[in-house]
C-alpha cells in the first residue's frame, strides 16, 4: 500500500472530531507528544476519487467559500490542514506504539522489494520508537524507500514526518536528487537545512544509532550523470501548442476540484513560500516528482497542481510538465538540464563537469570550476560574460563603427539657444533581453549574471515593476528575491546589447552629427539650431523603439546637466523638456542627491548642514562652499544648483588607458599558477591593444592581495577584503605583443614578492599609448619578423642569393632611411626608401638605378613578361647580365634598349615598380651597397659610429654583412655576376646570426631607430639574453639611450674582429661563448683549455690558474692569484688575439652581469683588478675598455649611477 | 647595554627554534640598520669623537652615540621601517649626508632585498656571521669617500618601492624626501655586500658626479 505507485496508497485523513480543536492551538515543536487522546482515524477509501471530494475538510472548505466569513482564508485552511496531518500521524504512531497498528507500514515493507532490508533494519518487537526522537522530515520528491514508506519508518522509530514544510518543524529534508538549481541554492530551498538521501534512514536504522547525515547529501545529477544531454539542444523549441496542452492539463486538474476556483491559485502561491524560492523550473520538477510519487494522495497532488498552474500563469516558463508526467525520469532529466540551460554559469560548470566531483556546496571542487585553477579559458571566459567588461569595451566598439560615418563639420551657432537631448534608454540591460520575451512584460525582471547560486551574485539591472518590489542594482540576489519573489532573473544578452547599442547610434547620428556617447545606452546630443528639440527627440524616439523595440527616454534642456537631470524626471518611456524659463524652478526643487556628482557621502555632508534641494543650496556662497568641500566641488555645487554646465557634448575622445582586471575567481595555488595567468591575462590585454591599434609604453601591474586575517569572502568565489598593490614599469619603446607584456607582467609580479595563494586580482593597465592608424598597422605586419623569417624557408638553391640579399637589402634601405627621416607615413615612407636607397646606390656606383622595395617573400623569378623594359633599360650592363643570367640569356636576345637614365621617383608609377622583378633589384642593390659597406670605414676612419650601426642590428646585419663578405667574396673570384646565383649560399637560420647580448648593440643607434623597428630588433634578439633586453630598456627609460660616450668605446673593437674574422666565425664563436659560467668547472675552463690558434696561450694560462684555484671562491681572488703569471710575455703584444680579448671579455663580462645586483663588492673588485693589470699588458688594457661600457650600462640600470672606479 | 641585550634575547630565542621567521630575520636587520648608522655617524666624522662610545655589536666593537636623542631618532627610524622591511616594500635605507645647505653630498645606502620565500631551515647565525663583515668594513671604507665640507648634517631616508598602503599607523613618523637624486648619475664606491638565502644587503656610497659639484660650487 505504501508504494507510492499504488492506487490504494492512503493517506488518512483528519476525523472530524479532531478538526473541531481550535486553529489557533500553539504548535508543537522538536518533540513527539504522543496524543493518545485521539483516537486513530479511519481510513477513507481513497480510491481514485478527485482530491478532496468526500474529505470532510474539503466540504468545510467549500462551505467556508461560500460563506465569506468563517474560514475564508485559504492560509488559515492550510495551516489547519498541515495540524490535522501532524495530529494523523501522531495518532498513527500512537497506535502503533500501542500495537493496535492498522499500519499498513510494516506489511508493505515486507512485501516490498525491500523487504528484506526492511526486516533486518527493524528489529522486531523492540521499542526502537527513540532512534529519531528529535527529528522531523520533509520528503521531497521521489526517493527510495518512497515517501509513504519513510513516513512509517519515521513513525516506528520515534521521529516525525511533515507533509510540508516548515522552516521550524522541519529538521531534515530528505530527497534522493535535486536538480542543479536547488544543490546550488540549497540554502533557500532548505533554508539552512540538512539535506539527505533517504539511505540516511535506512543506514542509520540498519547500525541502530543516528548517523551523522553530512555523507548522504545528494549528489549533483550533472555529476552523477555526467554524459547527460544538455537542454540546449532542444530548448527553445518552446512550442506554443504544448504550452496550450499543458495549460488544458492543468485547467482540467484544477477544474476537477470544482470547489476551488482559479482565483485561489495566487493565494496557494503565497502560503507555498517556500516553493516560491525555488526557480520556476524548479517548482515544476518539484511539483511532477510530487504528482509521480503521490498519484492518489489528491489533496496533494491537487496543491502542486495549482502551484503549479499558479507557476506557470506566472512565467510560462517551460513545457516540460506534459512531457514529465508521462515520463518521470525523462521529466528529471528535462528539468535539471533546463536548469543548466537556464543558469548562466552552466558555462563554467560544463567544463568541469566531468572532472569536477563535489556533493556539496561547501565543497570547494565545486568552486574550482570558477576559478582560475581549473579553467584554463578563466581569462577570456571572464570577459565574455563580464557585463562591466561589455561596457568597458563598448565604447571601443563604437568608435570603430562611428569612426566610418562621416561628420559634416558643424556650423558655427553661437548665437542660437542650445539644445542639448540626453537620450536614455529605459532599464537597457532588461529590456533588450525581454524585448523578443512578451511573456514577461510587466513582470518583475532583472539581470543577472547567476541565477541562483546562493545569492551573492549582483543585480545589475532591473525592470521598473521589480525596481516597484525594491529590487534596485548591486543587490545580491538572495536579497532581490526576499524584495520580490516573483522576480525573474535573466542572463546578459551581449548580442541583443550590442545589436540594440548598434541601431540606437545608428538613429542618433542619422538625426545629429554631435553625439556624445557616455556608454552604450545613452548619450548627449547636440542639436542646436536643429529645429525643435522636442519633436526631434519624439522622434528619435519613437524611431528607437520602432527599430529595438526598447524604450528610451530623453531629457532636453539648454545643457547637459539639465537635459540629464530632466531625463530624470522623464522616465520611464518619456521625455522632458525643461525650458530655458523653466530651469529656475526646475532646479530649486531638485534635492542634492540628484546632482550628478553628489555621491552618498557628500549628500549626507549637505543634509547635515540642511541643504536639501538645490534652493537652499543656492543660498550658499561659492566661497562657502568652496572652503567646505574643496575647490573643484564647491564650484561645481554653486554652478549645478544653478542649473549651470558649461561641458559640451564632446563627440569621440581617444582612449589614453587600455587594460584588463580581473578581481573574480582568482586563486592560485603557486607560483606557476599566476605566471599561467599572467600569460593569459597578457595576451587578452595585448588583444585589446591590437584591437584598438595601439601600442602602450607603460605597464602598471595591479594586484589584490588578501588582508590578513580576511576569510574567504561573502561572494562566490569574490576577492573579499583585500589590499591593493600596483607597479608599473616604462618600456623604452611602445608594444602590443603579448610576450613582451609578459615579461614585464612577470617582472613586476615578481617585484611585489606576494604569495600565489593570497592573491584575489590581477590587472594590468597599459598607458602612454601610441595610436597607430589602421594602415600603419597593417604595415606592422610586414615588420622586421617577416622579413626575417620569410626568406630563408624552402629556398632553392638558384634563387638563395637573390633572396638573401632582398632581405638584407630592404633592411638597410629602410634603417638608412629612418635614420634619416622621421616620417610617419607608410606611403611615404616606402616612397623615400626606395629614393634614398637610390641616392646611396647613386653615390657609391655613380649608375643609375630604380628600385623599390622588393616584394616581402619574394617569388620565384616573374615571367619576363612582366619585367618593366624601362627598368632594365636603365640597368648598368652587369647587373643587367646577371638578370640576364637568370633568365638564361633570354633577356639578352630581346631588342638592345638604349640606355636611358631612368630614375624612379613617383609615388604612383608603384604599381609599375611592383612588376619590375624582385630579383633585378635586389641583385642590383646588393651590388650597389656592397661597397657602401666596406667601404665605409675606409672612406670615414674616424667615424666608426657608422659601421657599428651596422652591427647593432642584430640579425639582418650580421646576415647582411655575412651576406656581403661572401659576396666580396666571390666577386674577387669571378668577374661577372654569373656565379653569384650559381653559388647556392649556405643557409643560416636568422636566430643564430643574432648577436650574443644586447650589450653587442649600439644603444644609440638603436634609440635613433623608429619604434617599430626597435621592437622588432628586440624581438628577434636570442630568446636568453630577451629577459636582459628587457631590463636594460625598461629599467630606466631616461638612462638606456644616453650611454652614447660610454659605447662608441666598444665599437673599434667588433668592428676590428668582424672585418678580420667575417661574421660567420664571431657567430660562430660567440655561440660557443654562450653561458661559459654554466656547469662545474665553468664550460670556459674546457673552452679555453682546448682553444687553438694566435693568443691561445693566454687562455692556457687563465684556464689552467682557474683550475688550480677554483676552489678558491671569487672571480676577484682568482685574478689576484693570477698576478705572477702576468709578466709572461703572453698577456704584452696582442697580435692576432682579438679572439682571445674578445674571449676575456666575455669571460669577465658574463661573470659580472648576474653579479650586479646582488653583490655589487665583487663586480667592483674584478674591475678594480681589471684596471690594475691594464695599465701594464695592454692586453688587458683592451679588456678593460671593452668591459666597461656594458658594465657601466648594467650598474646604471640597477643602481642609476657609474662604479667609481679608483 | 641596550643592543647586546637584545642580541643575547634572539639567541636564546635560536636555541629553541633553527627556523627563523622572517619577523625574525627582520629584527636582526633592523637591529644591524640602527648600530650601522650609529657607525657611519662615527666613521664620518659628523659628530666629535667624544660623542660616541665603544660598544660591543654581533661580537664585535662598534661606535654607539651616547645622546639619548640621536639614539631615539635612530631607533624610533629604524624601528619604524621593520613593517616595512618584512613586506619587502623598502628598497633602500639611506644615511645622507647634507652640507649647510642641505644639498645632498654623501649617500651610503644600504640595498635591501628580502625574499620571502627562503627555505625554513636557514641558520640565523650565518646570517648575523655575514652582517658583522659590514661592521668591519664600514670603519675602513674612509679612504674610499671623499672628505665633507664642514657643517654637515644628515638625515635617514628609506626608498619604498611603492607608497606603504597598509594604513599602519607607524606610517606617520615618515614624510616624502625632499631632496630627490642628482641631476647626473652619481659615483657609486661600493663598501661591502652580503648575500644570502633571505637577504641580499649591499652597501655603497653615493657621491655626486663631477659635473654635479661644479655646479653647485658656480652656485
């Protein structure tokens, strides 16, 4: 009988002698009162009777409907209802106690599946009526035992059983699943209840002792099931033909008790309170679990239903009902995944759904889907579904799309009255979700990023008939709900915001070319001398609602206070105009609190020197008020209260700031955690810049640290209370790559030395921005990378050369020209590349020839119908030979051309030069500035600057220069150009031509460089000496580019070795010279050891000493120690040992570098012994002049100032 | 005697525990700061020899001035930057030296870097055995610096890598510093570093640029 599924389940009813007693009888609570003056009521043949038909309570309920008085109140009817159950069951357990048990309990038990169980957890006989003495449950939903089942076990073992619940009778709710919703706002469904699995009656009757019920908490089905299928897919399919049916279901349930009428519904809903906490699905399920478990028990059934409808009248929420009561577990599923589909943070969840395993809210693997540590897209999906971030970027956004509409330049109308409209849109962030639901018009709505939860999300927006309940923005949810049960949260609609924020420009700048947008749903308008205003703003309107069907308000006035003001006063839905007669009374009545400006705390300053409405603040002197609240507010009260705003509607300004914060979700575990957000976080902020086209010199690091001693905070997953650190660094030249954020994020982390678990929020700001213009982004792409990478892939041998040299070329073409040239523009730019590269190649060969800059991945040779005639025309006979050449003597065979002078000098014959072929000119270029190159410093011996700018450049010189020794090379060799693209050149990968450090690059040249190329030069700097790049840059701004006396010192140097030893062997040997510290004995002990050739004896001597001594501590030691062996002749000439200085120095240098901030003693004692040896081998003397200037440079950085060296 | 006092304090304090904390650690530091500036003070010469009295530091002797002002000035300084030193925001201490026109002519600075995240089981006595060397060392950095012009005077100032924004109410015995850096980098003579496990301290001096004292000498 107890199987809920059976049709003769009973649930007995009141007696009517027991329901005389009076209604107003205290209640009882948390204790069994055996009431053994009642007798035990006789069942009523339920059968399958519509409920409440013969039951007496339901006659006296229907007689009280028709008589207004008596028990009229349905709460009243109910509160009865719930006392005659209690006193039921009571009887029942009395009876049962006494033996005279109808109890159909016991039997059923055994006949059930069960039974077995049943029968070894009941010990027959026994008095076991205290186990639950003290508890209380509620069953919701269907469970295992059924509810009629525990309700016998409850009554056999001492506890008490509510057919509905009560906060204060209730003491365990017991159920078997709960949908997502309910786990995640337990608390407002159990309102702090402990909930359970019916196992924990089972369990605790099979061990005979109450258990502890915190390991029988229901598990999430998303986890339980966790290949579930997620509504997604079929939601939506909202079909209004099964709403209808569903509808006809309920209106015939309802209708079958034809006592009760509809209107009764609204009143179920009000005494169902508890139910209303529930999401409107989650009544639903509750409600089909409820009809499945309890078919006969018609009162019941009766209740959900009209709840039910009551719920569905209200929301029209889902379908799922009639689906459900045909198909229980189908049902379950529909509704859990509604949910999933509903809840906003379904998102995040999904995610983790399968890893993450938590039965708890408490459980902090429920939390972890949130946060930073598991979601590897925490970053991005943050800002997805970031609302301030939606705002944030919105004005971006739009200035894009403004930026392509054309602005008539407004006419001078200084002599007309201004008009200024503030446009308004009404509860945007509601009303364009709502828009495409009519359903929920004139509900209470608002928006949400979590519905649910357990409440501490924030409201961001309601509608005006919530906002009626209470219900305002910043609230937390659980707050919003107590205001306004009925309140339905929405999610954002980003889509819907942007589309709407899109046509609401749209329209205004079709009606005013000055809009001022202050954020995506309202903005400023000038439309002075427009005509007027009034009928403008009707229509913009009445066009804005027409085309987003949302409604806006507009303010008008003479200035952009009083229109926002009037705004004000406008909404919803209207407009207002405020007179230029009217402005006086219009403010007088305005209390202080309006002003924009007027925060609660200087509302509260006014109030309490009883200045309420602007009259009376008028009456203050500007004086006063300046003294009282400071100058800038003071004035800003006297002029607001006179309605006096002298700002103008100001159409677009450009960002100064860009940046990302996030404060939500984050929690680290360690170290490598941040780094990994970081990362993220970096490259979301380097989008946003590439984005907006900008590029960002200052980086500002901001990060929230837990204050000690705070707790985890009240918001899910919140920053709570924190402090707040911030640190910013200046790069030397402005960025947008991801990586160099990076790095510097990574630095000024590491600078707050704050521990990974305590951080709350990272942010990083990039200010000092540099816009660049969509064009010159484009050109960025074509930067130094490309140029560097492009050409050394899948090259055949015959076109090697000819590649190589277009690389090298167009390097120098362009580091020539911006030496000379600040010049913005890309066109122009190329234009005086290719002009002055004419100029040099004019100069050094006396011929004429045209080039431009070749294609960037040049292809293979062009069909020699497209060579320009006119460019080989004016070709010098060789170069034109070795085009020749390429084409295997067909050129040759074309008609002789007359060798005109043809120079290129317009800009738009571009298209010609385009066609000319990539190989001729580069060919011809190369030859052309091969002399440039070596020639040079015969030509300016004293002008080394020169021939060191070549070095600096890091990659493509070295290639360039490598690229021209080979070519002198061969051109010695043979005199025609033929084997020049005979000659495959060895192809080296541009990494490896690198120079060693950044120390090797010339400062000042570098600084002469435009910040594009900079960049590009760092970047392609080694990845282990990039970090010290950085450094030396960033560290201080001002002290990086003025080392110009310091460096030159350098330069005879490297420039000596690579015109004696050519590039490839210095790139070679530095390769080697790479980290000679690293390993025990430094790898420079082996190194210098085995070195072979002129000098090699001096690094015997270093390398044998060193091995001798090493223990001995210090670099500084061991060059002390070094003293007796310096008068060996070795260390006194230094023929043919530029390698050797070259190694020393690299030895000491690379010994220093990582020594400077940390032990500043040593590094001055090795310089110090330096200078002392120089002055007698001049070996050393050399060493020394080539140490210092880096070593200076690297003291400069870390400490801003010079070693004084004595 | 105050000092010593306090060192025989921390030792018992070691016996019962090898790990430091970094508190710890930052009262070693903070009680070197205040005898070092007390031995600077002496080295330079910036009050009479009588003024100072021998003492005995970290197991070695040391000047301590005997005005019971200077010492509070010292110490309340010092004391006040422990917070500070622990938190890792202070980046340098320095003794500058002023002329009588309160231009700066001599800064030793003493470098602080504190990790935080050093392993628990650093012995506290290495790091004191490491702090007594500048102890040493300051008396015979004098030939290195150059001499003052008399009449000089000088004050405590504290480089913060970022304003100290823990509201902690020893924050208002500090005021921004008015004399900021020199116009030209200065020369920078390095007297003594130390670097260990928690703490890495470099002392050095500043002095102004050549081109910087010829100004001031037109002025």
């Amino acid at each position: 009988m107890a199987d809920f599924t059976s049709k003769s389940d009973q649930l007995p009813l009141v007696s009517p002698s027991s329901s005389s007693s009076s209604l107003h009888s205290p209640l009882l609570h948390n204790s069994i009162v055996v009431a053994s003056a009642s007798s035990p009521a006789p069942p009523i043949p339920a059968a399958a009777a519509p409920w409440g038909l013969h039951s007496p309570a339901a006659n006296r309920f229907a007689a009280a409907k028709n008589d207004d008085d008596g028990m009229g109140d349905f709460g009243r009817y109910m509160s009865e209802k719930k006392r005659k159950l209690r006193e039921q069951f009571q009887a029942d357990f009395s009876s049962h106690l006494f033996g005279h048990v109808k109890a159909p309990v016991a039997a059923e038990c055994l006949s059930n599946e069960e039974a077995g169980e049943h029968s070894l957890i009941a010990p027959k006989g026994s008095f076991e009526g205290h186990l639950f003495k003290g508890v209380s449950i509620f069953v919701n939903g269907f469970t295992i035992p059924s509810h009629s089942e525990l309700r016998g076990l409850m009554m056999k073992y001492g506890g008490r059983f509510e057919n509905y619940f009560s906060r204060s009778r209730v003491t365990h709710i017991v159920c078997s699943t709960l949908p997502d919703s309910k786990i995640k706002d337990s608390r407002s469904f159990s309102r702090g209840l402990p909930i359970v699995k019916p196992d924990w009656i089972v369990d605790s009757i099979a061990q005979g002792k109450l258990l502890h019920w915190a390991s029988y908490q229901p598990e999430r089905i998303a986890y339980a099931h966790p290949h579930q299928q997620k509504l997604s897919s079929f939601f939506g399919s909202d079909s209004g033909g099964e709403i209808d049916k569903e509808k006809s279901l309920l209106q015939l349930a309802v209708q079958s008790s034809s006592e009760v009428e509809p209107g009764l519904s609204d009143k179920l809903v009000s005494v169902l309170d508890v139910e209303k906490k529930h999401s409107c699905a989650g009544a639903i399920n509750d409600t089909l679990q409820t009809t499945h478990a309890q078919v006969n028990e018609e009162n019941l059934v009766k209740e959900e239903n009209k709840d039910n409808y009551a719920k569905e009248e209200e929301s029209k929420s889902t379908a799922t009902a009639e689906e459900a009561s045909s198909d229980s577990s189908t049902n379950e599923d529909v509704c859990h995944n509604w949910e999933n589909a509903v809840d906003n943070e379904s998102l995040l969840r999904e995610d983790d759904s399968s890893s993450g395993k938590g039965n708890d809210h408490q459980n902090m693997a429920s939390y972890a889907g949130h946060s930073t540590l598991v979601d590897k897209n925490f970053v991005q999906n943050f800002f997805k579904r970031s609302r301030l971030h939606f705002i944030g970027t919105w004005r971006s956004r739009y200035h894009g799309h403004v930026e392509d509409k054309p602005r008539p330049i407004n006419e001078s109308l200084s002599n007309q009255t201004p008009a200024i409209i503030h446009i308004d849109m009404d509860c945007f962030f509601v009303a364009v979700v709502v828009r495409n639901r009519p359903q929920m018009a004139g509900k209470p709505v608002a928006v949400c990023h979590s519905d649910s939860a357990r409440g501490t999300a924030e409201i961001s927006s309601a509608n005006y008939t919530a906002r009626a309940h209470g219900v305002h923005a910043g609230m937390f949810v659980r707050d919003a709900k107590a205001c306004c049960p009925s309140l339905e949260i929405v999610p954002y609609d980003f889509e819907g915001y942007e589309e709407v924020a899109e046509k609401l420009y749209d329209i205004l700048h079709k009606h005013c070319n000055q809009v001022q947008a202050l954020s995506c749903d309202e903005a400023y308008l000038d439309v002075t001398g427009q005509g007027n205003p009034e009928l403008i703003a009707e229509s913009i309107r009445s066009e804005i609602f027409d085309a987003t069907k949302c409604t806006a308000s507009a303010g008008i006035a003479t200035n952009v206070l009083l229109a926002r003001l009037a705004t004000k006063r406008a909404k919803p839905n209207g407009q207002y105009y405020v007179k230029a007669d009217e402005e006086e009374q219009f403010m007088a009545d305005l209390p202080v609190g309006e002003l924009p400006g007027v925060g609660w705390a200087l509302k509260e300053k006014l109030h309490s020197r009883n200045l309420c409405t602007c009259h009376q603040l008028r009456t203050v002197s500007k004086e006063v008020l300046q003294k009282e609240f400071g100058l800038k507010t003071g004035d800003m009260l006297w002029c607001y209260a006179r309605g006096i705003d002298n700002r103008k509607v100001i159409p677009a300004q450009e960002r100064k700031s860009i940046g990302a914060e996030v404060n939500w979700g984050v929690r680290f575990r360690h170290y490598e955690d941040a780094r990994k957000f970081l990362g993220t976080l970096c490259e979301e902020v380097s989008t946003r810049l590439q984005k907006e086209y900008a590029r960002g010199r200052t980086f500002t690091l901001k990060v929230k640290r837990r204050k000690n001693g705070a707790g985890e905070p009240a918001k899910f997953m919140g920053c709570g209370s924190c402090d707040n650190f911030s640190r910013s660094s200046t790069l030397a030249y402005a960025t947008n790559k991801a990586d160099v954020l990076l790095r510097v994020a990574e630095k000024l982390y590491a600078s707050l030395q704050l521990e990974a678990q305590e951080v709350r929020g990272v942010g990083l700001q990039v200010t000092k921005l540099d816009m660049m213009t969509v064009s010159r982004s484009n050109r960025e792409q074509k930067g130094l990378e490309s140029w560097l990478a492009s050409p050394l892939k899948n090259i055949l041998p015959v076109q090697g050369p000819c590649k190589l040299v277009t690389n090298s070329n167009s390097i120098l073409s362009a580091t020539i020209v911006e030496k000379e040239n600040e010049v913005q523009s890309p066109r122009n730019r190329k234009k005086i590349q290719a002009d002055s590269v004419l100029q040099e190649s004019k100069i050094l060969r006396g011929s004429k020839i045209s080039s431009e800059l070749p294609s960037f991945r040049p292809p293979a040779l062009p069909p020699m119908s497209q060579l320009d005639r006119s460019v080989l025309e004016s070709l010098p006979p060789d170069i034109f030979n070795e085009i020749d050449n390429a084409y295997n003597g067909l050129l040759a065979n074309e008609k002789p051309i007359a060798n005109k002078a043809y120079i290129e000098t317009d800009v738009h014959s571009k298209n010609k030069v385009h066609l000319d072929t990539s190989a001729s000119s580069s060919i011809a270029f190369m030859r052309a500035v091969t002399p440039l190159l070596l020639r040079k410093p015969i030509q300016h011996p004293t002008n080394a600057n020169n021939l060191h700018t070549e070095h600096a450049y890091p990659n493509e010189y070295l290639q360039t220069e490598n690229q021209f020794c080979k070519e002198k090379h061969i051109s010695h060799t043979s005199d025609a150009g033929d084997k020049v693209v005979s000659d495959p050149l060895e192809v080296v990968g541009p990494r490896d031509l690198m120079p060693l450090s950044f120390s090797q690059i010339d400062k000042a040249v570098l600084k002469e460089l435009p910040t594009q190329l900079q960049c590009d030069l760092l970047h392609a700097l080694p990845a282990h000496s990039a970090h010290t790049n950085l450094q030396h840059l960033s560290s201080s701004e001002h002290n990086v580019f003025h080392e110009n006396d310091v460096f030159p010192s350098a330069t005879p140097f490297v420039a000596n070795t690579s015109n004696k030893l050519g590039m490839p062997s210095k790139s070679a040997a530095s390769q080697k010279l790479d980290e000679l510290w690293n390993g025990l004995p430094p790898k420079w002990v082996r190194i210098f050891h085995e070195w072979s050739g002129p000098g090699s004896r001096i690094l015997r001597i270093i390398s044998s000493q060193y091995q001798c001594r090493a223990a001995e501590g210090s670099f500084a030691s061991f060059l002390l120690s070094l003293g007796p062996f310096l008068s060996d002749g070795a260390f006194d000439g230094s023929d043919g040992s530029d390698e050797v200085v070259y190694c020393v120095l690299e030895l000491v240098k690379q010994y220093i570098q990582p020594l400077v901030s940390v032990d500043l003693e040593e590094v001055w004692k090795v310089l110090r012994l330096v200078k002392r040896i120089s002055s007698e081998h001049r070996f050393w003397s050399e060493v020394q002049n080539l140490l210092l200037p880096p070593v200076q440079g690297y003291i400069s950085d870390s400490y801003g100032g010079k070693l004084n060296i004595v | 005697m105050k000092c010593s006092g306090l060192v025989e304090k921390r030792r018992g304090d070691m016996e019962q525990n090898q790990k430091p904390s970094l508190g710890e650690i930052t009262d070693l530091v903070c009680e070197f700061l205040e005898v070092a500036i007390h031995l600077v003070l002496s080295v330079r010469g910036l009050y009479p020899a009588e003024f100072f009295e021998r003492r005995r530091h970290f197991n070695v002797p040391v000047q301590w001035a005997r005005h019971p002002e200077l010492r509070e000035y010292v110490h309340s300084a010092v004391t006040n930057l422990h917070s500070w030193i622990q938190q890792g925001i202070v980046e340098k201490v320095a003794i500058v030296i002023l002329d009588n026109a309160r231009a700066p002519q001599e800064r030793f600075i003493f470098k602080l870097q504190v990790d935080k995240l050093y392993s628990k089981d650093f012995p506290i006595s290495e790091l004191e055995y490491a702090l007594r060397a500048f102890y040493l060392k300051i008396p015979v950095s004098e030939p290195l610096l150059r001499p003052l012009p008399p009449d000089c005077t000088w004050e405590i100032v504290a480089y913060s890598k970022q304003l100290p924004g823990d509201g902690s109410s020893k924050g208002h015995f500090w005021v921004p510093a008015d004399n900021g850096p020199w116009e030209n980098p200065p020369h920078i003579t390095p007297i003594k570093s130390m670097k260990s496990e928690p703490l890495v301290m470099q002392l050095y001096v500043e002095h102004p640029s050549v081109a910087e004292i010829s100004v001031f000498r037109d002025v």
